[in-house]
C-alpha cells in the first residue's frame, strides 16, 4: 500500500500547472461510445479513474489509446459496441462507470451496467439516472447488482430532476443527444463539466442548447460523428492548489486553470483575508496576514463545491476563531475531520456540520485517507503541520490528482511517496 510522508513546515512558492479536469474527462470518454468514429481529447490528467474508464471502454471492445509520448492526448474508437456490459470489477473501483449507461443504450438499444454500490462519502444511488432514461423509453430493470436497459430507439421527453444530479444530467443529455425528437431537461446540474460535456457532444453533431443552465434543451440527431476536444482546467485541482499556496504562506502561480469556474472558492478565500489575483499568466495566490474563520455551506455549482469542502477544513484549522463548514451534498463527507483531530485540529462534527475552531497547532501523525478528496485534505494539513506524517491509502488521491507529490514537492514541499 504506498503513502506519502511529509515533513511539514516550509512554505511553497513558484509556478504550478493545473491539470485537466478529471469529471469533465469521464463523460467526455463515456461519450465516444456514441459514435463510430474516433473521439480525440487533449488535456486528459493521467490520473487513475482516466485509466479504469479506458479499461471500461476496452472491456466494450472500443479503441482506445493512450500513448506516453503524449501523456494527456486519449483517442478513443468505438467502432461497434459488441459487449455492452459495465461488470462489477470495474464498475467498484469507479462509480463513474455509470456514465456509460446512457451512452449504450442509446448506440446500441442494450446495456447492463453493474450498480456502482456506496462510496465512502456516501449511499450515491443512480435513481435518477435510471428515471431519466425510462422517461426516454428505455425498459429498465435491476436485479443480480446490474442495471439493465433496453430501447428499441429512445424518444425525446420532457425531464425534470428532482434533486441536482452532476452524472444524471450528464446520462440523460448523452441519451437525448441519439433520441428521436426533442428533450427538455429541468433542473439540470449546471456544473462547468456539463458545458464542456455539451461542447464535446455539439462538436459531433449534437444538438444541445442551454448546458450550464437549469434548463438544457437537447433535439436528438440519427447519428454522431467523431471531434477533437480540448478538456478544461481541473477546477477542485487548482482550488487545492489555492489552498496549499495559503495554508504554507507562500506564494502560488497558477496557470492553464480558468478562475471563472471558482468564483465561490476565491470568494471564501479572499474573506479568510487570502490575496487572490487573476493575471495574464494565470492565478496568483498568497496570504495577506492572518487567516479569519469563515463560515461555508457547500452548494451545486455555481455555489461553493462539495469537492472543495475538505481543503477548505484544512485551511479553517488555521483561522482565527470559529468557522461553522455545512454538508449539504452528501451525508457522510467528514471522513477527513477525525484523521485532522488526531492531528491537533479542533473540529467537533455534528451531522452535517463540522465546527472547527483556530488557529490550532498541528503536528505530523500517521493517518488514513477514506476518499479522493479526504486525502488532499489530509496533505494540505501535512504541510502546514510540525514533523512528519505519513498518509495511508494514497491510491484515494491518484484516482483524481496527477503527480501531485511531483508538483508540490517543485513548490518546495517536503513529500515523497513511499511503499
Ligand atoms: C459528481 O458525482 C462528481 N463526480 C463528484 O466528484 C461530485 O462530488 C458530485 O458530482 C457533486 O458535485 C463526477 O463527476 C465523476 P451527484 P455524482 O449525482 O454525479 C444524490 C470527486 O471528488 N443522487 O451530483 O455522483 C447523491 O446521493 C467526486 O471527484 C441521488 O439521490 O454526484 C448526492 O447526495 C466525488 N440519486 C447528490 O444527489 C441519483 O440518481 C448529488 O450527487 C444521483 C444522485
């Protein structure tokens, strides 16, 4: 099982790239399954989900290539979709793989896709997903942990979500986008990897009006063809980074990451009294004096994101005075809080809020990462902590960073990955 060990204490200065967006890669590959023709996207992070989505494809008997020569380029070809089937191997190690559900069924009228099952953060049904498609025409039915769906062609419908849902919106317009006639969804996500799945889609031949809104207007075409796509900045990657330049008091440059796409996170930064700069070269960060607690309730986008919410716990240890942070996303993604307890952080959690008072002094222990984001937290915390500590279960954080002990370690941080 690798770690990380980290000694604390230095501050981390200089330039750092921000990779691209791991939640816009997954439906943007899962949407290569819609067309016969090659799918080529740029600005790909290598990091692991990427992997265990192009082994997905390959199970389905897709091209799929990933050559080192140009680590963040993925050309995938789905030429025929022989073996429609997400199995549970790999569908437990990603929920993602949930993303290929619409896709299938709407290429090849068939698909069986193992139920992803919980995660860490939380029970994470697909119910949403599986109404959105009945409502398209597809015969569903759930049994053995597989969802399975049948459509002879699916029909455009009205769809309203009843909760937001980032992957359900994402299903329902990849199967809208094949369905005859038109789909009006309402309620939809309006997370920035939607628009992005929507460009990608409309640079095939899709149809798709409105994605980033609540309401995504979607007219169905007969076929798709192949596109070349340039995925954006990982948004959760450069608020990390965010983080790490303020929690160390150092001093950041941010580039190819797009600021848009943060407004809330910088928002709540800069009331912790963090400077934040947008420049020509990219995003530039460091502290203007002492951190304040400030309060935090995570919301859909384009409210302050859930995947940001451990980070910024990290930062609050720092703050002067108390800061209430509330989870309204998911039921159970506090995980991170008891690990930065045992680190010296006062956090009492009760429900879905977490109240963490500063600024505590932390000091270096041996704790355990439980999911993706969990695990960044618990590095933030390990810079600004005294001593070493060693972080287990770092296979949480390659699902979703790329090199991240290469690009803190150029910053200055003290960090290597050890067995
Ligand atoms: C996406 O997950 C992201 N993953 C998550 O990022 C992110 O935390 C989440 O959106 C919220 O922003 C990808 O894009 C691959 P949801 P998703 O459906 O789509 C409930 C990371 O760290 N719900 O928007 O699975 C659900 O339980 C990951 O990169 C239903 O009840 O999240 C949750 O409470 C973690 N029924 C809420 O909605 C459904 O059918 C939002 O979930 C679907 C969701």
């Amino acid at each position: 099982m690798e770690k990380f060990r980290i000694h604390g204490g230095r501050r981390l200065e200089g330039t750092v790239r921000v990779s691209g967006a791991k939640n816009a890669a997954l439906p943007a590959m899962a949407a290569a399954l819609l067309t016969s023709e090659p799918v080529h996207l740029r600005n790909v992070p290598r990091v692991r989900d990427i992997v265990t989505m192009g082994k997905l494809l390959a199970h389905m008997e897709a091209q799929v290539e990933m050559s080192p020569a140009t680590p963040d380029a993925v050309s995938i070809r789905a030429e025929r979709v022989s073996h429609a089937e997400a199995p549970y191997e790999l569908v437990k190690t990603m929920r993602a793989s949930v993303l290929t559900l619409g896709p299938l069924v709407a290429r090849t009228g068939y698909a069986r896709v193992s139920l992803p099952g919980g995660c860490a953060i939380g029970a994470r049904p697909i119910d949403l997903h599986i109404q959105a498609l009945e409502k398209l025409g597809a015969e569903i039915s759930t049994e053995h942990g597989y969802v399975e769906a049948r459509a002879q062609r699916l029909r455009g419908a009205r769809l309203l979500f009843d909760k937001i849902t980032v992957t359900g919106t994402e299903n329902a317009m990849m199967a809208a986008a094949l369905a005859e006639g038109e789909s009006l969804l309402e309620n939809a996500a309006r997370e920035p990897e939607i628009s992005d799945l929507a460009a990608l889609l409309n640079a095939m031949g899709a149809r798709v009006e409105g994605a980033g809104t609540s309401t995504v207007r979607i007219r169905g075409v007969p076929a798709l063809h192949g596109a070349t796509h340039t995925i954006i900045p990982d948004r959760i990657e450069a608020g990390t980074l965010l983080v790490a330049g303020a929690i160390t008091g150092g001093e950041l440059l941010l580039t190819h990451c797009e600021p848009a796409h943060l407004t809330a996170v910088i928002e709540k930064l800069e009331q912790s009294g963090i400077v934040i700069r947008a420049e020509a070269k990219g995003l530039r960060v460091h502290n203007g004096g002492p951190l304040a607690a400030v309060d935090v309730t995570t919301e859909e986008y384009p409210g302050f994101a859930t995947d940001m919410q451990a980070q910024y716990m990290a930062l609050m240890t720092q703050a002067a005075g108390t800061s209430v942070i509330t989870e309204t996303i998911f039921e159970n993604r506090f995980l991170h809080a008891q690990e930065m307890v045992r680190m010296g952080g006062q956090i009492v959690v009760e429900g879905r809020r977490a109240v963490v008072r500063g600024p505590a002094r932390l000091s270096g222990a041996s704790v355990q990462a439980s999911d993706l984001r969990a695990s960044a937290s618990l590095v933030l915390a390990a810079l600004v902590a005294e001593g070493e500590t060693i972080i287990d279960r770092v296979y949480h954080l390659d699902r979703g960073y790329e090199r991240l002990e290469q690009k803190l370690g150029a910053l200055g941080a003290r960090i290597e990955r050890v067995n």
